[in-house]
C-alpha cells in the first residue's frame, strides 16, 4: 500500500486520481492521510504531497485538486520530466511537477469545459487539445507518469513487488451505421442507385444489388459484419456491437423499412455485447436518447446499458450526465474523430467524475485509441500506413497495461480482400494486438 500524505480537508478529487494511478493502473492500494506521525511512521511507500519537508517521494500541490468547481487556467508551466512532456511545473520537490493535477486535468477533460471554438458537429477539435498541441496525443501520459512514479518509489528503496500491474488487452468495438448497402433502401433510391452504377459502365455492381434485392446474395454490408463475428470467434475474442437507430436523414439511418433480417441477426448472436450508437439527433436531447435505448430494448429483449454517440458526438460533462440518467453504464465515446490517440491521456477505463459538481459519477469511460475511419477519410492514409499506425498505438498500450480499444464499421470492411485492402489492414491488425497479450 502507498501512503500519502496530504493536509487538506477536501480529499474528493486526489481520492479520484489516485484511484485511477494506484488501483487502476499500477494495481495496488492507497490511503489519503493528514496525519503525520502516522506518515513518519509507516514503513512502505510513502507520498509527501504537500510544501512540508518529509521523508519519501515529494510532489508539491499546484492547488488544482483544492478548488471547487472550475476555472479557465491560463498558464500551465508545461516542461518535460523523464524525457516526456509534462505540465503544472513546480520545479522543487522529487518529481518537478504536480502529477497528480497533471493527471486529473486530463482525465477529467477539463480543457474541454470552456468556450474553445467547436468544430461544425458541435465536437471540441482535437487541434484545441493540449496533448495534441504538444504533441503526444498518441502517448498515454498519465499511464507514462503512473509507471515513472513506480520506478521513483523503488530508487528511492521502497519495496513494490506487492504492485499488481494491469495487463494490457486488445477490445474490438464495431459500429453498424448501415447494415445494408442496397436491402431494404425503397424503390426509388435502389433504382437512381442502379441507374448511376449502370451510366458509369458499373454493370457488376448492378448485378450485385439486382441479385441482393432478390434475396438471392446477403447484402455485402450484412455478409461483412458476420465476417467479423467469424473472426472474433475464431479469435477466441468476445466483442462490442454498437447499434445506430433514430431517424432517417444526413447524419442518420439509411434504410426506409425496418431491417428485419439484420434486427434478426444479432438478436441471435452470442460472444458479443451490444450497445446502443446514440444517433445524430440525441446530442444534447435526453428523451431522443432514451426513446432511442428503449427502442433497441425492444428489438434486443434485454436491458441495454453500454453506448458510443454516433460521429463521436459529444461534450463533456452534458453528454455524460445524460447518459448516466438514461442508464447508461459504460460509454465507448471518448475519441477524436480525426486524430488517434488518447485523448484523456490514458488507454485505461475509468469513472467520470463531474468537475463542475465535484461529484463522481457511475459511468465508466472506455477509451477509444483508433477509429478506421480517422486513418481512411480524415488522415488518408494507405493500408500501408495504417497498419503501421495501428501497430504503434497497440505498442503504446501494451507499455503500460492499457486497452488497444478499436473501432471498426462494417461498411468500412465489406466485399472480398482482393477487392478492399481495409480487410486484410483489419485482420492483420488485429492477430497483431491479440498476439500482444501473450
């Protein structure tokens, strides 16, 4: 167990970070003490988080984690520590910035909370983030520090062979924003559809949707998403399935008719839990949300309580509060749409705390580290490419016993290998960060 010692009444948020540091992330227990005979006294690793002049390891409080509510702060004194960047520089101490604060800013997103210019889907822009800005978006810093933090304790002679660290894992998500390409799109769309494929000489993919809508081949998007569920089976590796609902429109649903065969489907599927994918419209409209939850709740037979918003969409902290009153236990959001990374600092789950009412909540946040489509429409990136991107995030995690969490769209995998090279980036990927777990 590590001891800290810290004098302040208001221990709510260093309660917070400390969980994720010292139980999430380096696997061992903790206790907050002001108390300090009992700190002198104790013969395990100890934590002086104060300006006093004490044996152990010293951090001194930039004050962060002593407010309530929040404020704007303007002057991060960012530096480097270990060769890695760092803020909430205090330059004294043994480790020369408040690690703790550090990490509590991140984890808690509290950059994102103020009016910083949003992008057209009403997002906070990943070109606004301070990880992004300095760059290391695509390093889990806060996972970094808690793993430096453990070498400290140990040069400075404290024992930690009792530290359980966390075992990195690999955790497949997959959203289905389309089931299908051509079923179930109405007649007028599937024959100017057909028509367009029929002018630009496309008479394969004619006969393609001709042979669909004749229930004699699977729809290509639906044939896809049981190719992913062969190869979590064969994998051995349970896995996320996200469901888009809502209304047809820009940013919606595709299909005129309800998808029966598709509902079908994966009401019957095992090795797999799934969640609903918020659509477009539940941004910042509780009752779309719940309308929406109860809706899949009736095509599933079952209570749903895992989700990711559809186009990432979402603001801290409305977009979790509302998912906590929906029922939502576990939310997979957390992601920049047009960069990788981690964009809280970390590739570990943890529980949101609300900053502005200093309150923790039950909602666990699921870091997602990459999306498909981040590396294919926004960084365009060859299958080259992306597969050594992917390799270097799976790295990433594996250093310091985070989750690969992956997000793929079934519409992104469809057809045969020979015709779209995201497959093979896709399974070979992922054996890649399933190997990683050994």
């Amino acid at each position: 167990m590590v001891l800290i010692y810290f004098q302040q009444e208001n221990t709510k948020r260093l309660q917070y970070i400390a969980e994720h540091i010292f139980k999430n992330i380096l696997g061992t227990e903790f206790e907050i003490t002001p108390d300090k005979k009992k700190y002198s006294e104790y013969t395990g690793p100890v934590i002086n988080y104060s300006e006093e002049i004490l044996p152990g390891i010293q951090i001194l409080p930039e004050g962060l984690l002593t407010e309530k509510g929040i404020k704007a702060r303007t002057d991060l004194n960012i530096s480097q520590w270990k060769g890695l960047f760092s803020f909430f520089h205090t330059g004294k101490g043994t480790i020369p910035f408040d690690l703790f604060s550090a990490s509590f800013y991140l984890l808690t997103l509290y950059e994102e909370h103020f009016s910083i210019p949003l992008d057209e889907h009403g997002r906070f822009n990943h070109t606004e983030s301070l990880l992004y800005r300095n760059g290391v978006l695509e390093i889990p810093v806060i996972d970094r520090w808690a793993y430096f933090l453990k070498e400290e304790l140990e040069t400075s002679g404290y024992d930690t062979s009792g530290f359980r660290l966390r075992k990195y894992q690999a955790v497949s998500t997959y959203d289905i924003d389309h089931p299908f390409i051509y079923r179930n799109k109405g007649f007028v769309k599937n024959l100017g559809g057909g028509m367009k494929d029929f002018l630009k000489g496309n008479f394969k993919a004619v006969k393609e949707r001709s042979l669909v809508q004749m229930h004699i081949k699977e729809d290509p998007y639906l044939k896809a998403l049981m190719v992913i569920h062969e190869v979590q089976v064969k994998l051995n590796k349970p896995y996320y399935l996200f469901v888009l609902l809502g209304d047809r429109g820009k940013y919606g649903i595709t299909t005129l008719y309800s998808p029966k065969r598709y509902y079908d489907y994966i009401r019957n599927l095992d090795f797999v839990k799934i969640g609903l994918h918020p659509s477009y419209k539940t941004f910042r409209n509780l009752e779309q949300l719940m309308k929406e939850k109860t809706e899949l709740e009736g095509i599933l037979g079952y209570k749903v309580d895992i989700s990711r918003q559809h186009f990432l969409r979402m603001q801290s902290p409305e977009t979790f509060q509302e998912l906590s009153l929906a029922g939502i236990t576990e939310d997979f959001t957390l992601a920049f749409a047009q960069a990788p990374g981690f964009r809280s600092g970390t590739a570990i789950p943890y529980h949101f705390y609300d900053v502005q009412k200093d309150e923790l909540s039950g909602l666990l946040i699921r870091p997602t580290i990459m999306m498909d489509s981040t590396l294919i429409v926004h960084l365009k990136l060859t299958p080259f490419q992306a597969l050594d991107k992917i390799k270097q995030l799976v790295d990433e995690c594996k250093k310091s016993g985070g989750d690969y969490l992956s997000l793929w769209h079934n519409s992104n995998l469809a057809y045969s290998p020979q015709k779209n090279p995201w497959i093979s980036v896709f399974v070979q990927s992922y054996k890649y960060a399933v190997k990683q777990e050994a």
